[in-house]
C-alpha cells in the first residue's frame, strides 16, 4: 500500500515525481456531482504558467485538461525583479511560438503571499518579487486576458477539474515541496478569502517552540517539513532524508490536515510535492496515523490523505483551472 518511495529529485520543480495512478489505496470518500466550480466552460486551450521557488513552468493546456505544450527553467535566484522576469518571459515566448493554437487567456499559479487578484505578488520563496505587478506584466506581454492565483490554490482547482479530487465538493489540497501550500474547496467553491490568500496551510502552527519561518512566525509547517526546511535541518537536500525524518514530515503534515478537518469538516486531504511524493509510504502513512489521532469528531474521524492524482502536470492543468474558473464566471454572468 502507498506511493512509490523512491526520492530521486527529478527535474520538475515544485509538484513532483510522476506517480502511477491509484498506488495508494485509503478508505473510500464519498463523491457527489460535479460542483459548479469545475464546470466545463467554452474555453478553448489557454496559456498556462506555474511560478515556483524552484522552477518556472509554462504550457499550453485544452479544454480536456491535455498538456500540449511546455517549457520550463529554474527559477533564478536573483533579487533583481527584472531578472526573474525575464526568464518568465523567454518561456512564455517559446510556447507561444511553437503553438499551433492561440490561447484564449492566460492563468497563473504563482507562490504567494499576494494582494488580491494578483495584481501584485511577494512569493516567500522568491526574494527578488516583493509587490511585483506580475499581471500588468504578462497582460503586456501575451495580450492576453490574465488570472492570477496562489499555486496551491491552482492545484486545488487542477485536482477538482481532472485529478484525484473530481466529484468532491469539500476538499483539502496542498502542496510539499520547497514550501509548503494550500488550496480549500468548501461547498464545491474554492475559498479566496479577502485578499484571495484563503489557504495557506503552510503557515499553521505545528510545533509551538518551533523553527523561525520566513513569514515572521514560529514554529509554521513551512518551516518544519517543506524541502527548504529539510536540507536547513538535516544538511542535506530533502531527496536523501531518512525515514524518520520523512515520517516526521509526514506527521507534521497529518498535524496541519487535521485541524483543517476539524475546523471546516472536510474528509479528503489531497497532497502532492515533490518531499510529499517523494517520501511515498513513510510520509503518507505518518500523515494518516496522526489524523487518526487527532481527528476524534465524528464528522472529522473518516478524514483520508491521497497523493495528488495529476503528477508533473498538476502545475499547468491548476494554471489552466484559474484561467477556466474565470471564464465559467463570466459565462454565467458574474455569478
């Protein structure tokens, strides 16, 4: 039972190692039609771009959820603005040029905090953006309509539109990678909150004496168990972590699920990241083990976590969703 454990780092950046669907088996969630959040649209294929602390991805995605197109490229480590753009640039340019089909829009996942709509975005992990107009730039440079969210948000989306979270209607989704991101879907909507930051399970307080976190506060599930923390704790990258410490993720994870679970009553926590994918059974298993524990109501007691269904694609198939999510919208009025 469970994922694959192999931790070799594979080139993909922020979401992971491919995994065979279906590997790990949990009790069944029970599904209900569709929410309205994951209708299709009219959309024909639109540009996606996913903006990590490790890599920058950018594709072209249809209607079906089909990846078409891709390119992607570290994400500099500059704090020159200008130069972490221009690498941004240059891939959105050479997907567009090899392009057969024109895009409709453009949808974002970038790592956050940002203000709302994305109008302008300060990724923790991305030292050179602090307030940076991310969608007046690539408005400029696409021509295009653009949406702008939180990646793991975008996941949230991607894993309701085409991967291991269709048919629910109340969800959890994150990622574990170089930090530590959520995505909430409560009544079939994905929850934005005031200035569109809802979800950011990174910064729950797991361990109360805990490690600093970039963010300000102590003790953060970012600053304990994302890949950053990993290599801070061990000296060593996230890849070659022993299973105790890929238990201890795990378990801090479960920790952080739980309390989403018990406060918003929610059954289905669906996580990818290359640490989380990575670390396969050790790290899923400790994740169930400690929602077991701290999940006593019975409305929170069925709570389940299940790797990501959408592997190396989730970044763009989520972009896409944001892109789809606004297009729905406006085909429905604004409603």
């Amino acid at each position: 039972m469970g994922v694959s454990t192999e931790t070799t780092d594979l080139p993909v950046g922020d979401v992971g190692p491919v995994v065979p669907d279906g590997l790990l088996t949990r009790d069944t969630v029970a599904t209900v039609p569709v929410p309205t959040e994951f209708r299709p649209s009219s959309a024909a294929a639109v540009l996606a771009v996913d903006i990590g602390g490790t890599k920058m991805e950018v594709g072209l995605v249809d209607d079906d959820g089909t990846v078409l197109e891709r390119a992607r490229a570290a994400t500099p480590g500059s704090d020159d603005p200008e130069q972490v753009f221009d690498a941004l640039r240059e891939l959105v340019t050479e997907v567009l040029d090899r392009s057969t089909t024109s895009p409709s829009a453009c949808g974002v996942g970038c790592g956050g905090p940002m203000e709302a709509g994305g109008t302008t975005v300060s990724p923790l992990n991305i030292s050179g953006w602090r307030r940076f107009p991310l969608l007046d730039r690539l408005q400029a440079l696409t021509g295009l309509d653009v949406v702008v969210d939180n990646d793991a948000k975008a996941l949230a989306l991607g894993e309701g539109w085409r991967g291991a979270a269709q048919g629910c209607t109340d969800y959890l989704a994150m990622v574990v990678s170089t930090g530590v991101g959520g995505g909430v879907v409560l009544d079939g909507r994905l929850l934005d909150g005031s200035g569109g930051n809802a979800g950011h399970i990174g910064h729950l307080v797991v361990e109360p004496d805990g490690r600093p976190c970039m963010c300000g506060g102590r003790g953060c599930l970012e600053a304990e168990a994302s890949g950053t923390a990993i290599a801070a704790i061990t000296g060593r990258p996230s890849a070659e972590a022993d299973a105790a410490m890929r238990r201890r993720c795990g378990t801090l994870v479960g920790r952080a699920v739980a309390s989403v679970a018990n406060l918003l009553d929610l059954q289905l926590a669906v996580v990818a990241g290359s640490v989380a994918l990575g670390f396969g059974d050790d790290f899923f298993d400790a994740a169930q083990m400690e929602i077991g524990m701290r999940c006593g109501l019975d409305f929170a007691r069925p709570t389940r976590i299940r790797p990501g269904g959408l592997g190396i694609d989730g970044p763009l198939v989520g972009a896409a969703a944001v892109a789809r999510r606004q297009i729905a919208v406006r085909e429905d009025g604004g409603r």
